[in-house]
C-alpha cells in the first residue's frame, strides 16, 4: 500500500511555469512506477507522463513533449513533474499515481496504476 499526496498546484499566467510534487508514504517506493495525469472540466482522465522504477524509463504523452519533465527522487519518496509554457488548456486537476509493475517506454502509458493521490488543481490563465 502506498499513499500519494500532491501538492505545487496553483494559478499561473499563460507561458508560466509550475512544479508538481507527489510525496508517496511506505518504504517501498523505489518499487513503483509513477505517472502523472490530469482532468479538466468535462473531459476524461488524461495521461501526462510516467517513469520507472530508477528514473531511466520516462513516457511522455505526445502534446507534454518539450514543455512537461517527470522526474523522481527515490532517497525522498517523490516524483515530480516540472510545467513550462503552460498553456490555458493545461487546465486541470492533476494526478499521481503509482503502479507495482516497472515500465518502459509505451508500456509506461499501458500500465497499470493501482494508487491514485487526490489530486492538485493548475489554473493557466490567458
């Protein structure tokens, strides 16, 4: 069992930038891969980015590439994800989520994620 609590959400101008943190209790937290995803208004769960296991394995959805960075600090039990260029539709409530099985490339957007934070809220205004 993990715990996951999100946090570094806020209000930010249009070309600003933000970082999420996901702290993650227990001491097994080396042993999940993490994924960030998000949900605006009215629209289904999206997909952000994961990362494995030791932080070699990294997946980014198609329209974060360039601007979104997933990172993981497994001596503080935390992934992080840094926001630049933040657009008024990266509007969402975001997530963190953390899955038993390692992944790799695709497999990272594949895979499973049995543990869900409660999720930070990022207002980009125009």
């Amino acid at each position: 069992q993990v715990q996951l609590v999100e946090s570094g959400g806020g209000l930010v101008q249009a070309g600003g930038s933000l970082r999420l943190s996901c702290a993650a209790s227990g001491r097994t937290f080396r042993s999940y891969a993490m994924g960030w995803f998000r949900q605006a208004p009215g629209k289904e769960r999206e997909f952000v980015a994961a990362i494995g296991w030791s932080g070699d394995n990294i997946y980014y959805a198609d329209s974060m590439k360039g601007r979104f960075t997933i990172s993981r600090d497994n001596a503080k039990n935390t992934v992080y994800l840094q926001m630049n260029s933040l657009k008024p539709e990266d509007t969402a409530v975001y997530y963190c989520a953390a899955g038993a099985r390692d992944c790799s490339g695709y497999g990272c957007y594949l895979n499973k994620y049995d543990y869900w934070g409660q999720g930070t809220q990022v207002t980009v205004s125009s």
